[in-house]
C-alpha cells in the first residue's frame, strides 16, 4: 500500500464519519424544531454506529480489502 492510498483511505473514513455526524445533527435540529427532543442514550447510540462504522472502514484500509464506502478516489476492479 503506498502513501498515496493509505492518505486518501483516511480522508475517505474522516469525510464519510463527518457526513454521517452531520446528517445526526440536522436530524437532532429538526426535531428539536418539532418539539420531540432526542434522548441522550439514542444520541450515544447514533454515535457509536458511526465509530463502528470507522473502525469498519479502518480495518479494511489496514488490511488492503476493499472499504465498503468510498467517498474520494477512483474505484480500481482487480481481475
């Protein structure tokens, strides 16, 4: 794996966790804005999807599999 790869397979993982907690707090906002507040456990629970999700996407960059998502950089087919 080159330094190429392993620099955008992070910044893969830190654009897919910061889209994923944005969209969590849009959703807290509108909520909040409707008046049925979110509990603190759901919150928590939101949050640690998203860090398995990371860790997920970690381990496959680690181990040279192919990440299940992938936001930058091209998708190479190996035959």
């Amino acid at each position: 794996m080159s330094l190429t790869g392993l620099l955008l397979g992070l910044l893969n993982i830190a654009i897919v966790i910061v889209i994923l907690v944005l969209i969590g707090a849009i959703i807290m906002w509108v909520m909040n804005t409707l008046g049925w507040p979110i509990p603190a456990n759901v919150q928590k629970l939101f949050l640690a999807v998203v860090a398995l999700i990371a860790l997920a996407m970690l381990v496959a960059l680690l181990l040279g599999a192919m990440p299940p998502w992938r936001i930058v950089g091209a998708t190479v087919m190996q035959t």
